[in-house]
C-alpha cells in the first residue's frame, strides 16, 4: 500500500486509484515486545480473541494512565494517591474498584503528564485524593482543583499516618442495618498479600483495611466496630498479622469467631488462594488481570480494573512464572489475560509461560460468526467450474513461485485486537477521507498493529458483532490518524460502496481472510483466505469494491482484484504437517481471494506462538502451477 510522489500527484487530481504493494516482511528477532505482541494472537468462537495484551506505559505512571485509558469519559469520580508508596493507594483501591472508578498516580509533588492527560479527558466531576499533602503534596492538590468539572472538586481522604488514612477510608463505608458480610485485613507495613485482595475487595464492595503486626490501630478498630462484619479474612501469616490480633478480630465479628486467614508459603502461592476463594468459577470469555508481585504499582493501578471486571489480579515473579499461579490459570481456564506493565514488570518468557495456561476455545458470549454462512468468504468453491481465463491469470501471478504462509511465531502477520462496547473510542482522521468511514474507532490502549508500513490496525467487537480495520494506522499524543478506515457488520452479507477501497486495496474486511491459529487447532478452516499478487488490474470483481493499478484489463492483463483461485483437487497433501494440512484443506475447498498488491501466493494469517514454522514453512513446495482460477460469476449474495 504504497505510492511514488508521481503517484500521488495524480491521486491528489483524481487520475486513478491507490496503489499499493505489500512486502515481505524479514524475519525478526524474537524481542520481549514482539512477544507480547505475538501473544496477542490467540482464538475466537467462531473468530478470534488475543490471549494476552499489556497495559503499560514507559514508567508507572505511565501505565497507571494506560489502565485509566480503558475508562470511558466522563468520569463521575476518579481516585488519585502517590505514587511513591504504596500504603494509601492500596486502602482505596478497593473504594474505587467498588465504584467503577479509575485510580490513577501522581508524583508527590507534580501530576506527571499522561496521568495529566487522562484526567483532562476523564473530565471527573470529583477527585478523591488518597493521603495527606505529606505524600500528595498541596500544590498538586491545589492543580487537581482545575481538572474537575466544574472546578474545585477534589477533596482528600487522609489521616495521620496510614493506619489513620485507612480508617478515612472504611468511613466512607455505609453503616450497615445488620452487619457487613466481610472485610479484609492486610499488614500496613508491605504491600505482596494486599494486592490480589484489593481487586477482590472491589469486586465485592468490601473494605480493605491496615493493621499492625502486632496490634489493631485504634482508629482502625473503631471503623471495625461501626461496619460489624459477619466475617473478616487476613491476608498473609502470623509473620506480617499475628495471631494475637486474629484472635482479637474473632471478637469483632457478628457472631463471633468469623475471623479467618489467607496465607501461602509465599506471596504468589497468597495470591493463588485470594482467586481461589474469591473466584470459584468464572463466566465465559473472563479475562484475568496479571502483574508483577515485587512492585506495587502496577497492581494498584489495576486492581480497580480488575475489581470492575469482576475477575482476579495475579502476582507473578518478573521473569518466572511461579508454579501456584500457573494452576490457578489453569483452574481459572481464562479466555484471555491482561498484563499489567512492561517488559521490565512482567517479561516475555512469563508471557509464553502463560499462554500455556489459556484456553484458547473457550466460547465467547454471542458467538459472532465472521459473516453469515451464506457469505462469500464462507461458500465452498471446490464444486465451481474454472475459469476461461484461468491459465493466463495463474501466468501472471506466477507459475514458478512459490506459496507463502506470511504469518508465524515470531511476529509476521497481521494481529489483530478484540474490543468491547466499553472501549474507549477515538475520532481518525484519513488520508483516503472520501472512501474512509467516518465513525468513531475503538482503538484500545497499546493495541497491536501489523509491522512494516501498512501498519493494519484491526478491532473486533464479539459483543456488537463489529468489524473496524484501519491502513497505515499512527497516533500522536491521544490524536489517530490512517491512510484509510473501514468498519463492518459481521452479521451483514452488504459491501463497501462501489469504488471505495477500505483497510485492503480490494476494498475487502482483511480479518475474514485470516489464518487464524484457533481454527487450525480446531481441525478445519472454513472460509476463503486472503491472498497478493505482485500486480493487478483496473478492474475488481465481486466481491472486491476497489482496484489499485494503472494498467487496464483485459484478455492477457494482469489479474482483477477479487480474483478467487483454489488449490487443484489433484494435489497429493497427505505428506504435510498437521497445520500445514489444515490450511491446504482450506485452500481445496474455499481458495483463496486476490485482495492486494504484494509478493506472489502470500497468504495472510494472525502471528502466533504456538504456530509450528516447520509445518508452515511446507508451504512453500507448493507452486502457483498448483492452483486454478475458479469461475465466480455466479457466486454473489449481497449489495
């Protein structure tokens, strides 16, 4: 998808269409952010769902704006507390989480400028700052006052000293008729065994409150007293919360002796037994939060994400996968995961270690089918007749080449992102604005884009059934631009307008041609693939909307965009691979569609781990004298 400046002169007074050429893209190294990426690729019902994205920003603020990114604005509240320690952030975590609110982090005496931004775009009528000006300083608090609407609607909830910041904090608690079903108790002086709690709190609408090893702080005991809790839960052993004040809990509660206590050998197995007892089982298509268990900010930020989602916060080591949370993953049969940080925080080998722990087929809740099964993409062709043109077109795209998987395990392809109704959603801008749709995009924070420059930026929403692709996707500060946009109802057999090219030169959905790994482990591809040829065409046939080439077609020319070919029923494939089978099954049955200008018999497909490159790379003894056009003249089911 590229032009010379010749080429865009004559763009610019309309003399003809867009070009555009896809590279080959080289081999990479397999880097820790190829690797989140990569493991974005994961599998779809009747589509396709990333098993793990990052939330992450250049520094924890950075990613506590990132998690905040995922919000929808306005905001009616959003929490702030420092990010420099960890004691007030965790007492209101669970507040927050409580109340669908972002928490987000600010420097002790400066708001950091993409937490700044965020706050802009939330637009929060109030901001509860978490702590006193000690740790949040009044200058800071002083600037927050102009960021509400309207202003001067930050306050503070704060006390003395933590102990104190966190009886604020359980004030805030409503006093019950009877009792309060549960609050959960954590060590004020570290943070390991709090972290999963806070999401759990949350979720559950429970307050979390701060004690000392050895003693209840006497504010704290109060708000105890008020809120009567039927139960209480500590979280860590007798080494951060005695047994004295255990027993001393078990006089609290309505009855008495409802104190209990969480507590592993260590603070990943504590967070394992947190999912445990909080999570039994999730609902279909649940989400799992990941961060790291030796730093606190991440989780903090998180945990009212999590506790929002109504799913678990795990701890992991930052390049170890520890043994307990792995069962838990496995337990929890997650669709997808969340990690929250960088590389530095969660690296990429515990990334690959997680994506064992998925469950890639697990359904998603709609089950969305990538068009109706009367769509083109979705007919057999293997019963159709050849075309007349059939060995001309094969010549030109190339007797002698080879067939290309353009996708594997190490990052070529194209990913794509699964959005919600809930993702935020950004206004592009095009260079192609009259065949672009002008609608809002929900591009999700970090989302994974296709290397090189066609930079293809895809969204798929399972729950609206919607498809959004972009060409040549960039953002600027909070501000997205592409060369051109498309968006899709996947329940709609309609076409793009006549002429107009989308994502793809053929003015085709790119997602609907993918090889997608789920599929293949599943057994069977069952739609047409997407395919390049190294030129084609001014014309394009159904269901292609848009050509992009100066030469004319014609008896001899080169190929039409749309052109649909198939691999012949002859072709011995029994000597392949497993997934390369799969995919030449597909290609027998419902072929292949000429979707733009690239190197010859590429086959696009989503990067993935799990790929096998040896099965794949097979591909390449077949040849384009393997393939016939199919005649589709017939073959048309929509506007």
């Amino acid at each position: 998808m590229r032009t010379t400046i010749a080429a865009m002169s004559a763009l610019l007074t309309g003399a003809w269409p867009l070009l555009r050429r896809r590279r080959p893209l080289a081999a990479a190294a397999l880097s820790a952010t190829m690797v989140a990426m990569l493991a974005a690729a994961g599998a779809w019902a009747t589509g396709y769902v990333p098993p793990i994205t990052r939330l992450a920003g250049a520094d924890r603020y950075a990613t506590s704006a990132a998690v905040a990114a995922t919000y929808a604005a306005p905001q009616a509240t959003v929490y702030v507390a420092s990010g420099a320690g960890y004691a007030d952030a965790l007492s209101g975590a669970p507040l927050a989480g409580a109340h669908g609110a972002p928490l987000l982090l600010v420097a002790p005496t400066s708001i950091p400028a993409a937490v700044h931004a965020q706050l802009v775009r939330l637009q929060p009528t109030y901001i509860v700052v978490l702590g006193g000006p000690s740790v949040v300083s009044d200058a800071v608090m002083t600037q927050l006052q102009t960021l509400t609407t309207p202003a001067g609607g930050a306050s503070r909830l704060y006390g003395s000293d933590r102990y104190a910041t966190s009886a604020a904090v359980l004030a805030t608690y409503p006093t019950p008729a009877t009792t309060t079903p549960v609050i959960y108790l954590v060590a004020g002086t570290d943070y390991p065994d709090g972290l999963s709690a806070a999401a759990l709190a949350g979720h559950q609408g429970a307050p979390l409150a701060l004690v000392q090893q050895n003693a209840i702080p006497p504010l704290v005991l109060a708000q105890l007293q008020r809120l009567k809790p039927a139960s209480i839960v500590v979280l860590g052993g007798p080494s951060v919360v005695s047994d004295a004040v255990l027993s001393q809990l078990n006089g609290l509660t309505t009855p008495a002796g409802g104190a209990s206590r969480i507590a592993g050998i260590d603070r990943y197995q504590t967070s394992a037994l947190i999912s445990q007892a909080g999570y039994p089982s999730l609902p279909p298509a649940s989400v799992v939060y990941v961060a790291s268990g030796t730093g606190f900010a991440d989780a903090l930020s998180g945990a009212p994400l999590a506790a929002r989602d109504g799913v678990p916060l795990l701890l992991v080591e930052p390049t170890v996968l520890p043994a307990s949370i792995g069962t838990e993953l496995t337990r929890l049969d997650a669709r997808s995961m969340v990690v929250l940080g960088g590389d530095g925080a969660v690296s990429g080998r515990v990334l690959l270690a997680m994506s064992d722990d998925l469950d890639p087929n697990a359904p998603l809740p709609g089950a969305c089918s990538v068009f109706p099964s009367d769509n083109v993409w979705n007919v057999p062709v293997d019963g159709l007749p050849v075309a007349a043109d059939s060995a001309n077109m094969i010549a030109k795209i190339g007797l002698a080449s080879h067939l290309h998987a353009d996708f594997d395990a190490i990052g070529d392809g194209i990913p794509y992102n699964i959005v919600s109704p809930t993702t935020p959603t950004s206004t592009v801008t095009f260079d192609y604005s009259s065949e672009s749709d002008h609608v809002p995009y929900p591009v999700p924070p970090s989302p994974v884009i296709e290397g090189g420059s066609d930079r293809h930026l895809l969204m798929v929403d399972p729950v609206t059934c919607r498809l959004w692709e972009l060409y040549a996707a960039s953002q600027s500060g909070s501000t997205w631009h592409a060369g051109s946009g498309a968006t899709w109802d996947l329940t709609s057999n309609a076409l793009r307008h006549d002429g107009w090219t989308s994502a793809d030169a053929a003015g085709l959905p790119i997602f609907a041609g993918l090889v997608r790994y789920d599929e293949v482990a599943a057994g069977a591809i069952l739609h047409a693939l997407r395919f390049t040829a190294p030129s084609t065409c001014t014309g394009y046939i159904y269901p292609a909307r848009h050509f992009a080439s100066q030469t004319s077609c014609g008896p001899t020319s080169d190929p039409p965009m749309g052109l649909r070919v198939r691999l012949k029923a002859s072709v011995d494939i029994s000597g392949f691979g497993p997934q390369a089978q799969v995919v030449l099954t597909a290609l027998k049955t419902y072929g292949m569609i000429l979707a733009d200008n690239g190197s010859p018999w590429y086959v696009s497909g989503a990067p993935d781990v799990r790929w096998n490159d040896d099965d794949l790379h097979q591909l390449q003894t077949l040849h384009g004298s393997d393939f016939e056009v199919v005649d589709t003249s017939g073959l048309v089911n929509g506007p």
